[in-house]
C-alpha cells in the first residue's frame, strides 16, 4: 500500500492544476480531506480548484480558503485530473451527468467499504475511521509541510467522522493521527465550539420531533424516526440542522439499527441507518441499492415515507432475526 500512495503523491505532483471534489451535502470529512489536500498542494505550486454541488455551511467557516470552494454549476474549463475525496461512488458528488468526467484522469481518496474503486487512481483505507486519516498520510508522502491551518482541517475531519473519537471505527491509529495534528497545532478550540456546543435552535426542534416519532420493533433493537419534507421547509432546516441527529436513535439503551427518514423536497426519501455493536448495516442498504459503512450507511428511495419505512423495518427485522446471515 505504501508504494501505492507514493505512486498517487507522485502522479499529483507532477500536475500544474488539479480539481478536487467533495461529496454533495457536504460534512467535516469531505471538506476536511479537500481544504488540506489543497492548501498542500498549493505549498508545492500547484493551482488548486475546489469543487462541490452545494452551498458550504458557514460552521465551516474558521477553515482557511473555505470561501474559496465552488458551488452549483461546474466551470466549463476543468484540469485533466479530477481528485475525488470521500466519495464512495462518482455520482455522490451529485453532478449525474458524467460527460464532464470524460477524458480526465480520476484520483479517488476514499475510506468507504463500498467504494466502487472508480479511480484511475485509489487509495482507499476502509479501516480509517475518516478519510483524513487517509489524507494525512498521501500528505505525508508528497512531503507537505503540516501548517497550523492544515491541521486543524484534517483534525475536523477526524473528530466530525468519528463521533469526536467514540466510534467503533477509531483505532490506535486514528489517535497517533490526531496526535501528531495537535502538535502541528490543530486548533480544537474552534472545532469545539464549532461542532460540539453549537447547537442551532432548528436543530433542537427537529430532535424534539425525532423523539416524539419514534418508533421500537424487534424486541427494541430496531428503533426509527422520521422528518417530512413540511416540518423541515417549515423550519428552514439546513444539512448541518439534520447531522447527526440520527445518533440520539442509536444510542437509546438495546437499540442495535437505528434507522432515520427523510424525505427532500422531491418527495424522495433518504433513509440513514446506523448501527451500535454487530449489525452490518451496509449489508441492509445494499438489498435497496444503497451502501456506506458497516456501523453507518444511507439509501435513496423514490417511494413513499410509509413505503420506506415499512421496507427498510422489515429488512432490518429479517436481518435481527438472522443474526446478520
Ligand atoms: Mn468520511
């Protein structure tokens, strides 16, 4: 693997301008991966452009060049290597039609067990609990120089991917990572005050209604909530109202699926799951054509709310009662 990630940094290197994209709705992840791989890029004198379908939130804001970010439409001139970051597939960027990919040469950094290795080029670690994890290190081989402002990038990454280090993804290695960020004075401070005591009032009235919906099966070990389209047009909610909502499900005591659902102004309903100890959870998803991670994973249904949720329970009762088979 080492030579592998010495060949990418390498590749990039030998470029004078490179696109980087991050996913559509955008998290600390994604983002994280693309200002710090930029910033080190723009150290050795490549020009950089960043790319992503939406408007970055301004939580995001205390990162360097976040204004620097493109959203909506895509420049009619792009560089030949695109560098995808965080994505598990090429469409999750949210740009579908894919004539815009031709001809380029594709480098996918990525730490999704689904990813579909798309890339001309991959580095996929899915044992890296973020995908900074696996940033920092194509940043060690190409020699960057860990800034303060890179660093905090990167440690944002880490701490949003991981439930602030809680995940069962973290490994010794996610905290030899975060360790050494530290020391190149990451600034946790603002990714505290930022992430973690910032709760925005939209938020606190989703996560009421997310409890005053809930609903148990399987013994309790299924558990699910819902957000219609009305309630979140109502309140004017953003992505970063909706993070992480799911995991206040999860963590109520036997739960093992936890299962969120929410519909989009299209009428289509984005159906999260996540896990706590065993399930596989990726496994449930894919049958839906969906996927992600083994504790964490999403779908997209053009169905109704009550047709989503009476197939992603049924799914997840089959599953429970197999023991995972
Ligand atoms: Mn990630």
């Amino acid at each position: 693997m080492q030579e592998n990630l010495k060949k990418i940094a390498e590749f990039i290197l030998a470029e004078q301008k490179v696109a980087i994209i991050s996913h559509q709705n955008p998290d600390g992840d994604t983002l994280g991966s693309q200002l710090a791989l930029a910033m080190a890029l723009e150290q050795k004198g490549i020009e950089v452009i960043m790319l992503n379908h939406d408007v970055i939130s301004a939580k995001y804001n205390f990162i360097k060049n976040y204004e620097r970010i493109v959203s909506g439409v895509l420049p009619e001139e792009l560089p030949k290597v695109v560098i995808f970051v965080d994505c598990a597939n090429m469409t999750l960027t949210g740009y579908h039609e894919e004539e815009w990919l031709q001809d380029k040469i594709i480098v996918n950094i990525d730490h999704h067990t689904s990813n579909t290795q798309y890339g001309q080029y991959n580095y996929v670690q899915s044992k890296s609990g973020a995908n900074c994890q696996n940033m920092y290190y194509l940043l060690q081989a190409m020699d960057t120089e860990f800034t303060p402002e890179i660093s905090t990038a990167l440690y944002m990454g880490l701490s949003t991917d991981t439930g602030n280090f809680l995940y069962e993804s973290v490994s010794a290695d996610t905290f030899r990572v975060a360790a050494n960020l530290l020391e190149y004075g990451a600034d946790t401070t603002k990714i505290r005050m930022n992430f973690y005591e910032n709760c925005s009032r939209r938020k606190l009235e989703l996560q009421k209604y997310i409890y005053n919906n809930l609903s148990f099966s399987a013994d309790g070990r299924c558990a699910w909530s819902k957000l219609e389209w009305s309630l979140l047009e109502e309140l004017q909610a953003v992505s970063t109202d909706i993070d992480g909502l799911i995991n206040s499900i999860k963590d109520i005591e036997g739960v093992e699926v936890a299962l969120l659902f929410k519909e989009n102004a299209a009428g289509m309903i984005k159906v999260s799951l996540r896990s706590k100890t065993w399930a596989d959870v990726n496994a449930i998803a894919n049958k839906f054509g969906g996927g992600g991670h083994v504790r964490a994973a999403g779908c997209s249904l053009h169905v109704s709310m009550e047709e989503a949720q009476r197939l992603f329970v049924e799914a997840t009762e089959e599953y429970l009662a197999k023991g995972g088979e």
